[in-house]
C-alpha cells in the first residue's frame, strides 16, 4: 500500500492545494494531508478550524484524511509508514526552497521520496497569503477558495474587525 504525506499550512486552504490534492489522491492509496501546527507566527486559523475546513471541502475524496503534526516532516512520514510526501511547485521561487528541503529530507530519510506536482496554471499565482490579504481589504476572493472556506474567512475577517 503507497501512503502519502501532503504538508503544509493551509492557512486557509486555497484552489491550488485542493486542485494538487485530488490529482494526489490519485496517485497514491492513501493521502494524508498534515497541517502543520503553529507554523505562521499568527496565523489567521487555528489548527483546529484548517483541519475542519480541509476536511469539509475533501469529504468527497475517499482515500484522502487530514491530519494534525508538529515537528521534523520526515518523522511524522516515518510515524504514518508513508513512503512519499507530496509538495506543490507554482514557480521558480518555489522549487530552490522545496530542492533545498527535499535533497536535505533525502539525506536524513533516504527511504521517503518527495513527489513533486507541478501546478495547475490558473493556480499558479495563488497562495493563501494573497487570499488573506485580498479579504483583508474585503475583496472577491470567491474565484480562489471553496466557497465554505470564503464564508469563514469573512467571519475571521468580520471578528477580527470588532476586536480592533
Ligand atoms: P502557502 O505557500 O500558500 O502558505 P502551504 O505552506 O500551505 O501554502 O503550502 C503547502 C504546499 O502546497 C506547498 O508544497 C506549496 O508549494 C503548495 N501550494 C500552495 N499553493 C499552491 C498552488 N496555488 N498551486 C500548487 N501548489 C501550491
């Protein structure tokens, strides 16, 4: 049985990670997706809200769970048996950061194979800092996300607005 780690931060989940998602579950009998914890230094969703969206908007993908984790990448692969790790490049910036990670991973872990998905084109501008701060300005972010993840952003957005 192939399983696959697919990392990140999701903050939120945008059309670029659902779009490699499903063309990753594809490929592998089980795809985990990890959302990883406390990653940005404040990040808009807490660990639990990414993890619900995610799940919400993969529902209908079968072999597809999500996941919580902290620490090393390649220890939680080994903590899963997953044998690859699934990453998304959009652009040349990108794939220096991701070769960099992969080739050092290889060297730790020389039994995980990192997979690379090229992105699909009309995503390959797209990355949930943008989305954020589109909404931050109250635009339509409504060609980017799905659109349960579009309502929640505008109620963060809407409570973050009274805090101030
Ligand atoms: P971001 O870079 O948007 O903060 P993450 O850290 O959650 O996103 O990224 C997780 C993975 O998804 C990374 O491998 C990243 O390159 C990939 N990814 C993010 N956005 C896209 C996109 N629009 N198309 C393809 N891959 C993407």
């Amino acid at each position: 049985m192939t399983t696959a780690v697919y990392p990140g931060s999701f903050d939120p989940v945008t059309n670029g990670h659902l779009d490699i998602i499903r063309r990753a579950s594809k490929m592998f009998d089980h795809l985990i997706i990890a959302v990883l914890k406390n990653s940005a230094k404040s990040p808009l969703f807490t660990t639990e809200e990414r993890v619900k969206m995610l799940e919400e908007i993969t529902s209908g993908i079968s072999n597809c769970t999500v996941e919580t984790f902290d620490g090393l990448t390649i220890d939680y692969c080994h903590s899963k048996n997953a044998q690859f790790m699934v990453r998304g490049l959009r652009a040349v910036t990108d794939f220096e950061y991701e070769l960099q990670i992969a080739q050092t991973n290889r060297v730790i872990a020389s039994d995980i194979d990192t997979v690379f998905l090229t992105t699909n084109l009309k995503y390959s501008y797209l990355s949930s800092s943008i989305v954020k701060e589109i909404a931050g300005y109250d635009g339509d972010i409504s060609a980017f996300v799905d659109r349960r993840v579009a309502q929640r952003i505008k109620e963060k957005m809407r409570e973050r607005s009274m805090k101030q």
